[in-house]
C-alpha cells in the first residue's frame, strides 16, 4: 500500500477529539444542538507536558467569549485512581497544564480526565500507545541542490524581506509499523512536518525535497504516532502541525487560534464535545551526506 502524506490545514493545533487504541468508545454529540455545549481537548504524550485545553461551542446567537468557564476545574489520573488538579495557567486563558509534573504519562497506561464546571461533570478517558512506530534506518544526502527561500518578517512598525539559503535533501527512512494499523505516522523536524511518500507494505518512507539550511550538517528526525481516535480526527478535520510549542499538543496552539465553533463530528468526550488521545514520538540525529562522485 502506498500512502501519500498530504498537508493537514486547519487546527493541530489542532487542536480536536476521541479515545485511544484499547477500550475506546465514541460518545455521541449533539452535533445539530446550537446550544453552547463544552469542548475539552488533550493529547497526551511520554516526556511531554500534560495540557488540557477546555472552552465552548459557539454560533451566531452565542458569541464567542475568551474564557467560558472561569470555574472550570481539571483533573485527571492514571491506572491508581489518584486524582491530580491541573493549573489554570493564567486567569484569561482556558488551558490547564500539570505544572509540578505530577502525572507520569507511560505507554500502554490508561488515563482519566474529568473537567467539573458549574453545572456538569466532562468525562474521558484514553489510553496510550503500547506499541508504537519506530525508525530501523535513516539517510540523508545532499542532492547539490540550493535555493533561495523569501520570507517575509512583519512587526508593528518593520517590514522586511529575509532571504534564507536552503539546501535540498533526499531523505529516505525505514521504520517498524505500529501495533495497531489504525494508527496514524508522522515525520517532522523541529515540530514542522515533512512531506513524502509513504510505503506502509514496506515500512518506508521517502521524499527529494527535504529542506534545511545551507550549514547545516545534522538534524533531529521525530516520528510521531497518532491513536486512532487522534487519526480519526485529524481526517475529520485537517490540521495544521507547523508550529512552535510541545510536539504532543501543538494542536491546542491551532485550536486556540483558528476555533470557530465548528467541530468534527467524531468525540470521546462525555457531556461534551472534544478529544482525548494520545501520541507517542521518537526522535533520532541524521547526519546530512554529500553525495557519491
């Protein structure tokens, strides 16, 4: 089978909605209920920060408001039941992170999460990858080929052009599958993803015009594995993974930034509409090669 990596646009930020590879169930949502309902999304990911992100639907008769909830309280726990309260990171914003790092997110670990507001309990629950994709072999040479990329830088009061050098790479990567082939697979570098052509039948993946800057001599590969209910999502709604922030919860960033109250018909959320999944990223340095005369 050959699969072609197509550009998510969006948010993956992204941000979302569903449970994870075992016991998951798919709530059902009120999809053509225009009164305001709550959306609560969490990805969570091993050696990432744990985020939640909860706000509300919204539509002409209800406008927009930046913080919906401020009563809103979160937890949530693994497989011991202990209860851990996440911290409203500032009073104006609607997303919670475990700042003491007190929950220890673990690979086949299932997950709780409770949002309590005023007048319901939302419920979900997930369970993290056991099993998944991993890269075998990587390489990458230098195709001789250089361009200049136009970018441009806007500030209040600056405008400018920045010219940026690129070289022009081939990259090619072996990688195991997941365990679960409802999985979704991912390669980026530095939170920004690469575009190729996936052969899954061969546990490979390939592209001729992998960019990087013209000194550079190395670079930090991740391969991310979305669940399935993460996958679900992203195809039911295109996401936008190029940013800065946490690998694992860049879609919280797109969410913020491009929610409209229009959502994905597909939730793991109980009394609400959203996603909690997870994701599960490997990373490896690649030495860029020149190539054979």
């Amino acid at each position: 089978m050959i699969l072609l990596i197509q550009k998510y646009t969006v948010y993956f930020i992204v941000l979302l909605l569903f449970t994870a590879c075992a016991n998951s169930v798919i709530e059902e949502a009120p999809w053509n209920n225009n009164a305001p309902i709550p959306v609560v999304y969490s990805i969570i990911s091993p050696n990432e920060p744990v985020q939640v992100y909860v706000s509300k639907t919204y539509n002409q008769n209800f406008p927009a408001v930046k913080n919906p909830y401020p009563e809103a309280k979160v937890f949530m726990s693994g497989q011991d039941n202990k209860w851990i309260e996440l911290t409203r990171l500032s009073p104006d914003t609607c997303i919670f992170e475990d700042i003491q790092k007190q929950l220890i997110i673990e690979k086949g670990k299932t997950y709780s999460l409770k949002v309590v507001l005023s007048d319901k309990t939302v419920q979900a629950q997930t369970t993290v990858l056991n099993d998944p994709a991993g890269i075998t072999d990587v390489s990458c040479v230098f195709t001789g080929k250089n361009y200049i990329n136009h970018v441009l830088d806007s500030f209040p009061e600056n405008w400018h052009i920045r010219y940026d050098t690129l070289s022009v790479n081939q990259l090619s990567v072996k990688f195991s599958l997941p365990g679960n082939s409802d999985c979704e697979i991912l390669f980026s570098e530095n939170s920004k993803q690469i575009y190729g052509t996936m052969f899954l039948n061969q546990g490979s993946f390939q592209t001729n015009y992998f960019e990087t800057p013209k000194d550079s001599t190395s670079f930090i590969l991740e391969l991310t594995t979305l669940d399935p209910n993460f996958k679900k999502y992203v195809d039911a709604q295109s996401i936008n993974s190029v940013s800065t922030g946490y690998s694992s919860n860049i879609p919280i960033l797109a969410l913020i930034e491009s929610f409209g109250g229009v959502l994905p018909k597909f939730s793991n959320i109980v009394n609400g509409v959203g996603l909690f999944g997870s994701s599960v990223t490997v990373s490896q340095r690649v030495v860029i090669t020149k190539p054979a005369h």
